[in-house]
C-alpha cells in the first residue's frame, strides 16, 4: 500500500527540486512489531506505517537520507536525540550542528504538510518567518520547549 498518491508524489517531487539546498537527515526511530500489546504505547502498526510513509518520501528527491534506528539498540543515540518514546523522527541537515525538528507519531494529514515545510526550512537552514516574528523570538528570555499535540479523526 502506498501512501503518498501519484499526483501528490509529482507535486512534492518538483517543490522538492526547486526549494531544497542540502541534504536533509531523517532520522526514524521505531521499534519493531512484538507479540504483545502494552496500554499506552503507541500501536506497533504506527511505527511501520511511519516507516513505509518516511521510506516513499525519501524516494521523492536524492537530498532525503532516511535512517531507521531501534531506539531498544540505540540507546545512545536515541538520549542525543531525546527521544524517549517511538515512532519519533529527527529531521536535521546533514553535517548541521544547530537545530533540529522532532515529530512523535505518525505525521499524517495536517501534520505531513507540516513535514514537508520543515524538510524545505531545514533544508534551506532558515524559515518563512516574518522579520518581526523573528524579532519577537529573539527578545524571549529564556529557551522554549514547543509541543504540538494532536489527535487523529
């Protein structure tokens, strides 16, 4: 089963030629699928679904390096990431040492447009952000930990 369709694999391929600059990483971390189900963790048919979705968006542009991490095995690298709980994707620009974007879940719907956004931004290395958004963001007094929470229908 594919889940970017035809028509929407030939319009992110062309904004993906024009916008994106440098390679982008994306690092998935998943668990794979056990025999047992435990309450209040995410479903281990959402990690593979994550994993086939991040797979065909990589087979969009040659700038898209996915890497598939348990993070059970990988616990050193799943800390340097922060990242306690799976599915989870790292989006970073290859060989950048500044931020980085985290989706936990599978980014679906709303949310891949999303990640197509910052796949473009982290790319790029910069936003779209207006001067004074940016000038706003400058004047905060301390760091801030953003979190999006949203719930599938």
């Amino acid at each position: 089963m594919r889940y970017i369709g035809p028509l929407d694999q030939e319009k992110i391929r062309g904004r993906f030629e024009q916008e994106l600059e440098a390679d982008v990483r994306l690092v998935l971390f998943v668990e794979p699928p056990g025999g047992l189900y435990i309450p209040g963790r995410e479903e281990p048919q959402t990690g593979r679904q994550t994993q086939a979705l991040m797979q065909e968006l990589t087979e969009l542009s040659d700038k898209l390096l996915l890497e598939v991490h348990n993070p059970k095995v990988d616990v050193e690298l799943a800390q340097q990431h922060g990242i306690e709980r799976s599915p989870a994707l790292v989006i970073e620009r290859a060989g950048w040492q500044g931020g980085k974007v985290r989706f936990f879940g599978l980014p679906s719907g709303y949310e891949f447009a999303t990640l197509i956004e910052d796949v473009v931004d982290v790319s790029r290395s910069r936003t779209r952000l207006s001067d004074a958004t940016r000038q706003a963001l400058a004047e905060l007094p301390a760091p801030v930990h953003l979190q999006v929470f949203v719930t599938p229908t």
